[in-house]
C-alpha cells in the first residue's frame, strides 16, 4: 500500500511558505500528510541586484527543481509567474491553484500624495520596482516618474517603503492580500488588470513534480484548477512565444467569460525605457490566440 505522505519544496519567505501551507491544507482535506522542505534559490541569496540587470531564468525555481529531480522533495510550489515556460525534461507541472487577484497595486507614502496629479502621486516621485514591466508600464502613465530598483521579498519591500527614499512601490496584489499585511498609512492604487498588464499567470500557483512520480501526479489532480488553467495556458504561451523570463517587459492578462470565449490584454517593449505596445483580442476559443497575440506586438 502507499504511503500517503508528501514532501513538498518551497522557498522561505513569508508568501512562500503561505503557498506551501495553503498546498498542505489542500492536501490535509484528502486526507495526504505533508511536510515542508525549505530551500534557498539564487533570487533569495541576491537581493542588491534588480531582475533586469540578472542573467538567465528562473531565478526563484532553480534550486527547487534540482532537489525535485534529486527526489529529495516531491512536488514543488512555485509562483506560477516566476516560472520558465520550459520545464526541465524530468519534470512537469502537474496542477496549478485557483486564480487570486491578478491585478497589482501601487501603495504609496502618505507625504507622497498629491490628488492633483494622475494616480495621486506628487511630481517626480522615486517609485520602487525591479520589474520592467512594471516600470515600462507606470511610465506610460506618468513619465516623469524616478524608477528605482527594490527586491526583498513583501514583507521587507513594504517597509523600504516606510523606512527608505521610495515614494511608492509597485506590488502583486494577490501576494499583499494572502499575507494581510497592515497596509493603512499608505494611500493604495489598485490598478486594473486590463489596463496594467500583470505578468503572465499572476496570482497563479502551479504544483511541479517529477514526471515519473505517478503518485504525486494522481494526488495532486485532486486539487488542480482545470479553469485557471485555461487562461494560464494563453498567457504562458505568450511568453514562450516571444522568449520571455520574469525579467522581459512583457504582460499578459486572459480572461475566459461565461460563453467561453476568451478576452486577451497584452503589453511589450523591448526597453521598459521605451513605449510599450498594449494590445486587445477577443476570439470564441483559444486556437491560435497566441499567435495573434504575438504577431500584434511585433508589428
């Protein structure tokens, strides 16, 4: 007979380890132990350097998924936006979580506030965020915006905000919500979601074991989200198509509605210095969705 019990990989943080507890919960209700095995990839061990100026991919997943192809773990959790789109040939994502709140919010100081300006943020205010997405996009609305880079993980990035030079800082929502962190003192912008693009699976967790772990795979379709899926395979295939890591300023954003049909919003630039492109499909499936995707944002 099987043992039922799981070792489940995650990094240490604060949000990290509330994505593998919410995975271990999942597993409590089918009656599958679980324990957490913390381990350190090169993003955490980095921290004075932006995403940007980085190289290579999968600066949060590296490490994780050698201990997953050493079986020294089981399953993996992973923000799904952190992920390459290729997965290493022994392994596969096996489940992905119920979509949080996709969108990203921008909190800003509370002497930082001027309702005169557009997202009530005085002139040339320092705006914090090592993602060129996000860069390139506030910059589209506000161009005399200083961006700084800013890493830690959310709890730490938010107190920068208090104790250093930042005015504002750019953050997933979905990452400031499942911690409940206080966030009264500060003024919040709550962008949508169609109109600044978040990353590719954003608010998405995805499960990722070994493809020949036949025990795992079966479990863990027990707590698979196949509608979030729908839309991250859109977004995902996007930037595979383009080539894109978390560090490309690129965003994407699905939507499927109650008829089916699915309601793309993306954005591109080569430089998050330069004008990003934003485009807008609609179609009844998914087939060839993010071809036209693609093609739209290079011309």
């Amino acid at each position: 007979m099987e043992n039922k019990h799981l070792k489940i990989g995650t990094r240490g943080s604060k949000l990290a380890l509330w994505q593998a507890n919410f995975l271990q919960a999942s597993l409590n209700k089918i009656n599958v132990s679980s324990e957490l095995v913390i381990i350190k990839t090169q993003g955490d061990k980095i921290q004075d350097v932006g995403f940007d100026k980085m190289e290579g991919k999968g600066f949060f997943t590296k490490e994780i998924e050698e201990a997953l192809i050493k079986a020294q773990i089981d399953v993996a959790v992973h923000s799904m936006k952190d992920m390459p789109t290729e997965n290493p040939e022994e392994l596969v994502i096996t489940a992905i979580s119920q979509r949080a709140n996709p969108a990203d919010w921008m909190l800003i100081k509370g002497s930082s506030v001027d309702i005169e300006k557009g997202l009530n943020l005085k002139q040339n205010a320092v705006v914090g965020s090592s993602s060129s997405r996000r860069k390139g996009q506030i910059l589209g609305f506000r161009p005399d915006l200083q961006l700084v880079d800013l890493r830690g993980n959310v709890p730490t990035r938010v107190n920068k905000l208090r104790t250093e030079k930042y005015d504002a800082i750019i953050l997933a929502a979905a990452g400031l919500e499942r911690l409940e962190l206080d966030l009264s003192e500060f003024a919040i912008i709550k962008f949508n979601p169609k109109e600044f693009i978040p990353a590719p699976a954003q608010g998405v967790m995805a499960y990722q074991t070994r493809k020949d772990n036949t025990f795992a795979r079966r479990i863990l379709k027990n707590v698979h989200h196949s509608s979030t899926a729908y839309q991250t395979n859109v977004e995902r295939k996007v930037l595979n198509m383009m080539n894109g890591s978390c560090h490309l300023p690129i965003g994407v954003y699905c939507e499927r509605d109650d008829a089916g049909h699915y309601h793309v919003w993306a954005s591109y630039g080569k430089d998050w210095q330069k004008p990003m492109k934003t485009v807008q499909i609609s179609q009844s499936t998914s087939h060839q969705m993010a071809e036209r995707i693609v093609k739209a944002l290079k011309i």
